[in-house]
C-alpha cells in the first residue's frame, strides 16, 4: 500500500509497444475529444458567471421623432412643433449580492467545471486502461493461435506417420481414423480464435480513434511482459483523492450544496444599483447637454404560490441524493479493489496450477508417444495424452493472459489516473499536465 500507482501506470508491464498504443489514443480517441470540449465549455461558463461579481457596463444611444401634444403642453401645444432628439452614454449596473445569489451561482458553475475535469480523468483512464486490456487480450488470443496451429501440425504430422505405419501393417485403421478425427476436432479450435481476435482488433482501432482497415499492427506479446513484485497500491483515504469517478461524485455534491443555495438566496430582497452618464441633444442641431441619472432598485418575492420555497427544499433533496450517491460510489471503489486483489491472488494460484498441469502433461505425452512406439500402448491412449496436454498448454496461455487483464484492473481501481498529456508532449511521446 502507499500513494498509487504512478501517473503513467501502464509502463508498469515494461512494454514499448503499449506505451505507443496508449498514447496514440490519448491523441486520437473522440471519446476523449469530446469531454475536452465539455470541460472546456464549463470553464467558460465558470468565467462568465464570475462577471456577475463585476459591475455590468453598456453602451447606450437611441433617437426619436416626438410632438408634444395637449396633455404635456396645454394650449401651446399647436404652437410647438415636431423634433427630433437624441441620447448617447453608458449605463452601469451592479448586483448587490446581499444573500449569496451570485456567489451560490459562481459556486454551482465551478463545481460544474470540476465535475468536467474529473469526467475528463475518468474518460483519460477508461481509454487507457481499455486500450490495455484489448492489447493483453490480442496478445493472449495469438498466443493460443500459435499454440493450436502447433497442435494442428503435430496432428497432421502424426496422421501422415500412422498411414505409413497402416500401410505397412503395423497399426489398425481405427488408429487413423482416431488420428483423423482429433485433427479436425483441433482445426474447429481456430476460427473462433480468429473471430475473436479481429473483434478484439477492430475494439483497439475504436479507441485509437481510426478505422479498423488503418489500425496499426499491434506487437504485444506476453513473454516479454515483466511485473514488478509488489504493485503500487493506494492506502484508502489516498484512493478518494485519487479515483476520478469519486472525484466527479464530489463535484456533484459541490454543484447540489450550491443549488441549495442559490435557491435560498431566491427567497429574499435583491437590490441593484443602476445609472447612466451620456449626451442629449436635438438631431437638427443646436447645444448639446450632459445628462446623468443614479437609480437604486429593490425586488422582493411576496407571493410565488409556495414555488420558492417548494424550488429550496427540492434542491435540499437533491443534495441529499447527490450525499447518497458520493457515498455509494466510494463503496463500489472499495468493493472493486477488495475484488480485483482478490482476483489477482487467484490468477497467480492458477498460474502455478496451469504450469504443473502443463508439466506433467507434457511429461505423460512423451512417456506416453514412448511407450506407444514400443508397443506397450494403444494409439487412443496416445490421444488422450495429446489432449490433456493440448488443454494444458491452452490453458496456462489462459492464465497469464488473464494474470495480466487483473493486474491492469486492479491499477485502475486502486487510484490509477490518466491525466491528458499536452499536444507538443504527446508529439514527443510524454504525459503532461492537462
């Protein structure tokens, strides 16, 4: 236990070629292109509604063609004729924030934008870590081709010894035909192997952000993947920080408290200072004045029909399920380390388990192939060695593929993050700050 995997946590399983494929689809993948649009949207709005804490400034002008009748000038109405004026200046207003209704604002529009930044962490990690696992799996999935297409020739190589052998007189025709019909179970092995792997394939181009046809070949094998002894893990109060999903449940929590209050602050008097500074003057000519005004208002809610009061205590319950929700989030997060430790504690037991079997299957099949030669065994004797030992082969494949599936699984839930490097450092091959 101690501060977390590091920030690059995939170069934990020593590979060139994962590192490369990670940060390809950091650049790449739309997923990714798109949370980096939504955070940056909640940034500008954070910024435009901290501009409510400033005064409001506007440009002001209008002109009108006007004819005083009786009742502003009485019987010098007829007298005076039509005019043309104008007016031009600014005007200036400021929200007294007396209850915290901007400043609840500001608040919801930074919990908003720190809600985006942890989406964007939490989308950084789900690529990273997918791009991983669909590496590992291709891997794992050639490395099984290789060992049934290994099979498949040994079969064939022993059908081919048998018909001589059946010729000669030596061996039954059930032996070919048992030789016969265990290559073609072990050809049936191959083309979910291949389906499975241009599935597996075609997942990786999606993340890289490219269509399969142009998906760059993948070289992952899993002999050369080495494990540090012990992994970097996270003590639990480092994993709240560190998580970006609970690190979005807390800004939901922040943006739910914020609402509370603004909808508080809705319930009481709003005061705003207006004036304005500007010329008057006629269209036709003549002198032109300066005209200044200074206005304070006050607004205050009498009578909503309860919907104030209603809008608060709605808000109220909405933190409460965003209180609810933080808490469950932070349960799964413990739940996930506590399931993949326990994960990669059995892929290790079934890793020596599959090496034994392998061993001594392989041991069985060569005293087995010996005592075949000399007589003393039948061929389906010979068969069924060949299978135990085609099983265990598969099988310890099997195993270290999956060893290194949970040991990705576990980085990402025991406080693995993904901060999105900077162009120029993703051009260079390194992470960065976002």
């Amino acid at each position: 236990m101690g501060s977390g995997p590091p920030q690059r946590w995939w170069t934990l399983l020593g590979s060139a070629d994962i590192d490369r494929l990670v940060m390809r689809a950091l650049q790449n993948n739309q997923s990714l292109a798109g949370a980096k649009a939504h955070l940056a949207a909640a940034r500008e709005r954070l910024r435009a509604a901290r501009g409510a804490w400033y005064p409001q400034v506007n440009a002001a002008a209008g002109a009108q063609r006007t004819r005083f009748g009786a009742p502003v000038l009485g019987p010098l109405a007829k007298d005076f004729p039509p005019f043309s004026a104008y007016a031009a200046g600014a005007e200036v207003s400021y929200d007294i924030d007396l209850f915290g209704g901007t400043r609840s604002h500001v608040e919801q529009a930074a919990a908003a934008a720190q809600y985006r930044s942890a989406q964007l962490g939490a989308v950084a990690l789900s690529v990273s870590g997918n791009v991983v696992i669909q590496a590992l799996q291709i891997a794992t999935l050639r490395a099984q081709i290789r060992v049934v297409e290994q099979i498949v020739a040994d079969d064939e190589h022993t059908l081919v010894l048998l018909r001589a052998a059946r010729e000669a007189g030596a061996v039954s025709g059930m032996d070919v035909l048992s030789s016969q019909s265990q290559l073609d179970h072990d050809r049936t092995l191959l083309p979910p192997l291949h389906q499975a792997l241009s599935e597996a394939q075609d997942a990786l181009a999606v993340l890289l952000g490219v269509a399969p046809s142009d998906a760059a070949v993948t070289n992952v094998e899993l002999d050369a993947l080495k494990l540090a002894d012990e992994l970097p893990l996270a003590v639990p109060s480092e994993l709240v920080r560190r998580r970006p999903d609970i690190g979005a449940a807390e800004a939901q929590l922040h943006a739910a408290g914020a609402s509370v209050g603004l909808a508080t602050a809705n319930l009481y008097p709003k005061l705003t200072l207006t004036a304005s500074l500007g010329g008057e003057g006629l269209l036709g000519g003549g002198p032109s004045e300066t005209a200044w005004n200074l206005l304070g208002g006050l607004t205050a809610p009498i009578f909503h029909g309860g919907a104030l009061k209603a809008e608060r205590r709605a808000a109220q319950d909405e933190f409460q399920a965003a209180f609810a929700a933080y808490q469950q989030t932070v349960l799964v997060a413990f739940s996930q380390v506590a399931s993949t430790l326990q994960a990669v504690g059995n892929d290790a037991d079934s890793l020596n388990a599959q090496q034994l079997a392998l061993d001594s299957a392989g041991a069985s099949l060569a005293l087995t192939r010996q005592a075949y030669a000399s007589g003393n065994a039948g061929y389906l004797q010979v068969l069924d060695a060949e299978r135990l030992h085609q099983q265990a082969q598969l099988g310890r494949v099997q195993a270290d593929g999956q060893r290194y599936i949970d040991v990705v699984k576990l980085m990402l839930a025991a406080g693995g993050r993904t901060d999105v490097p900077s162009d120029d450092a993703l051009q260079k091959g390194q992470g960065g700050d976002p």
